[in-house]
C-alpha cells in the first residue's frame, strides 16, 4: 500500500442515524484507521397531530458538542465529515437563516402527493430519467406535498438543504447539495450526474432554489470564524464526503473484485445491492425495485431498501414501555429458542403497515393471523417472524439481483450494525448458500473517514480505501 499522506491524522466524523447520531473519530497512521466514540446522542423525532418533524437544531447542538469534545481529548482535529439518512431536507430564507422545522421522511404527507406528480410524470419515465426506485419518501414526492401543502413556506425559500448539507452550511457558511445525498431525492439525472430541469421543471420546482452540486471528497470550506470562536478552536476543513450513509457505509465494504460480490447494509434499513461502474435504468431493473443512487469515486450503488431492523428496533422500544426492557442479544436468544422449538412464524417486512405502527407488536401478530400462520406470542415468536421475514427478502433480492445483470452471486459482504446480530448473519449464509463476510461494523462512518483522506489528499482511489480497511479492521466468515 502506497498512501501519499505518511503524518498522523485526526478525523472526525459524524454519523447520524435515524434514532442516534454520533461523533467518531479516527486517528490514521501506518496505514491504519484507529475509532474512538467522543460523543452519542439520540435523534428524536417530535410527532405532532398534523406532522411528523425532525429537531434538526438539537442535531445540530450535538454535533458542536462533538467537536468540541474531540479537541479537546486530543487538542485538535484535521477535518471534519458529515453523513446522515437520506431525503430530508431543509428550507433555506433569503437571509440564510431555517424558515421551518424539517419533516420526517416517514410523515404521511406524500400519500397525498404521489398520485398528483403521477399524473405528471409516470413513474416509468422518471425512472428512466433518475434511476431512483420509488419509495413514498423520495424527496420529489415531499417537495410536491411541500408546494401542496404549504405553498407560503416553499415560496419564501431561497434555497433547498439536504440534511448533512445543512449543517455543513452552518459550519462554513457555504451552500452545496452533495452529489450522493442529491441522488437519493428523484431530481438528479443518472447520466449528466445534474439537477434533471425537466422533472424540476415539469413540477413546477424552482431550479434556483438548488444549489450547485459538489462531488464526495472535495472540500467544502472552512470553519467560520463565528463557528470558531464559538467552541474555541482553530478552523478546520469540512470536507464533503458521501453524505448519504449507505454510499459511505458501500465505499467501506471490502469487496473482493475476484468474485463477483454483492453487498448488504444491515442497519435501521437492510441494503442489498451491487456497485456498478454506471446506472442500470432497464424496464427489468424497475420492475424489480432496484434503485440507483450515486456512490464514491465515480461508482453507483444499485441496490433494494427492505424495511430492516427498524421493526426489530421498534419492537425493543415497545417491549421497553410495557415490561423490563430487553436487550438485543435476549432477543436475539429468544427467537433462536423459538426456532430451535420449530416456530415458523414470517411477515413481509416491506408492508405499508410495518412503516410507523402505533403498534409494532400487534402489526406483527394481525400479520401473521392474516396469512394463516396463527398468532405468535412471546418475545421469542415475534422477533422470530422478523427474522424469517428479512432473511426471505435478502434471497429474493440476490435473484433479483442476477436476474438484472445477468451474474451469480458468488459472495455476500454484510456490513452495519446489524451483523452484530450474528443470528442473522447465520440464517441468511444458510438460506442463500453462499459464504458471507460479516464487517466492518461501523460501515457509514468509516466510508466518511476515507472520503476525508480523498479531501486531504492522502488516497486516490476506492481500491486504496478497501485496503485500509482490510488492514484496519476484522472481517467474519460464515459458510455453509
């Protein structure tokens, strides 16, 4: 490994998820990344009777606190990265300054407009256009809902902010969309990498109200010198790295281009997909549900969103409120027992249902009534059908998979929190019979750490970062 960049570095990364965010930083040396968690806090979305919101201003208090926590345990840092969940956006006034709350991707403010950017646009073309799978959050479909529904806020905009983008202009006072976070709204077209006009265009969106787009290891500007006098400290780069978590999470899985690889994101969201070298906007790909979204280093990632651990995190919250909370592993435990006693309890994790329920252990039991299975009871039973659930939606995306391109899959790269779960990580080897690779876990921010090296200058290329984390970090092998 030849890396150009032979000092120490301090990076500090930020990596908010949709229940917690935190501050990591690395510390890279000898061609190795070293983490240290400097600072967690929880991401807590406020619901109120007409809408679901994000307190975006509380994020952005945390993400100051992180700083300021990581000079001070290690007197400086070299740059600084951000990366968050994707779609949501905030609304800019000419004075600069947030005109609203952001709203929550999983508010139900799109079921309303869908139908309308429908009769405008047929999905068929804008996927021929974008590439971009359809989910009811993707940001194309909230802008409409936004002009629908509060039609005075978006005419006072100036300008549009993705989340990470957000913040990065409150640091530095400098106004960009990134280019991975942009892909995964439905207004950049897959081929010129831009802002598509006519979409924008044909919904009546204002063009101006977007910012330039900036490619994934430029650097966005410095601190300013409000924000350094604020916390205390020297100015400092912040770079823009794939500021959507699942690009930075694939520019982090140690793919072996030997084989031919496909990759799962296992967190809140299960992410199964390829990177490819460019968009795959087939008739066969949409009607598969896969979606394109931009990665690192020039790369696409081409992928299926399956509703993931968000059940199993909303089933923990819930058992919390109504006994003895439980941890991960006496869950993890539990459904192993229930399978071991033959329980063979399943639901579709991507049902419209299991989105926001009220409830997510009475979705689960209606469910599964629903399709004749009977009704499971105990932690056990329950968390049991989720894990059938996911497992059955990963084998049918890898066939979704070769059927697109035409390849067999020879090996799965799992990465994120969730192969902690090793539970999952076994039935899902099992069921595709296929070795699968489990690591690193702390994908999203480690992606965001090489993209900081790119904006330092230290690496070139996705094959420089994968080195690095094959030599920084364990990898695990399952295998039939």
């Amino acid at each position: 490994m030849g890396f150009k960049g032979t000092s120490e570095r301090i990076l500090l990364g930020f990596d908010y998820g949709a229940s917690s965010g935190r501050a990591m930083v690395a510390v890279w040396k000898d061609g190795k990344l070293i983490l240290d968690e400097v600072h967690r806090f929880a991401n807590e979305p406020v619901m109120t009777e007409k809408c679901f919101y994000w307190d975006t201003l509380r994020l952005y208090h945390e993400l100051k606190e992180g700083i300021r926590k990581a000079v001070r345990k290690y007197g400086r840092i070299d740059s600084i990265g951000i990366d968050t969940w994707g779609v949501d956006y905030a609304l800019i006034s000419k004075q600069g300054t947030l005109l609203t709350n952001p709203i929550h991707y999983r508010d139900a403010r799109t079921d309303r407009s869908i139908p309308e950017v429908r009769k405008i646009i047929p999905f068929v073309e804008m996927y021929k256009r974008t590439g971009l799978a359809h989910q009811t959050f993707n940001t194309v479909y909230q802008l409409y809902a936004e002009k629908m529904d509060r039609p005075e806020l978006y005419a006072c905009a100036d300008k549009i902010l993705y989340t990470p983008d957000f913040f990065a202009y409150l640091l530095t006072g400098r106004m960009f969309n990134e280019y991975t976070m942009a892909t995964t709204g439905g207004l950049i077209n897959a081929d010129t990498a831009e802002y598509d006009e006519q979409i924008i265009g044909s919904l009546g969106l204002d063009k101006d109200k977007f910012p330039d787009i900036i490619k994934p290891g430029n650097v966005i500007g410095d601190l300013t010198p409000f924000v350094c006098t604020e916390l205390g400290i020297e100015s400092v780069p912040v770079i823009a790295v794939c500021t959507h978590d699942t690009a930075s999470a694939a520019a982090a899985i140690p793919i072996d281009r030997n084989v031919s690889s496909a990759y799962l994101i296992s967190g809140t969201w299960s992410l199964l997909g390829i990177e490819s070298d460019k968009a795959i906007c087939s008739d066969e790909a949409r009607e598969e549900g896969f979606t394109n979204e931009g990665g690192a280093f020039g790369k696409f990632v081409f992928l299926k969103n399956i509703n993931g651990l968000w059940l199993m995190q909303s089933l923990r919250r819930e058992w919390g409120n109504r006994f003895e909370k439980l941890s991960y592993d006496e869950i993890e435990s539990a459904a192993r027992t229930s399978m071991a006693e033959g329980k063979r309890f399943i639901v579709n994790p991507n049902e419209p249902g299991f989105t926001n329920p009220v409830s997510m252990i009475d979705e689960i039991r209606n469910a599964c009534s629903a399709e004749g299975q009977g009704c499971p009871d105990g932690v056990g039973e329950i968390a049991l059908a989720i894990y059938n659930g996911l497992v059955r939606e990963y084998v049918n995306s890898v066939k979704g998979l070769e059927k697109v391109t035409g390849q067999k899959i020879g090996q799965l790269n799992m990465v994120g929190g969730g192969i902690q779960d090793k539970f999952l990580s076994e039935l899902t080897c099992e069921a595709l019979g296929i070795p699968v690779l489990a690591g690193p876990v702390e994908a999203s921010v480690i992606g965001n750490f090489l993209l900081q090296l790119k904006g330092l200058g230290d690496i070139d290329s996705i094959d420089e970062g994968r080195d690095i984390v094959r030599n920084s970090f364990d990898i695990g092998y399952f295998t039939n």
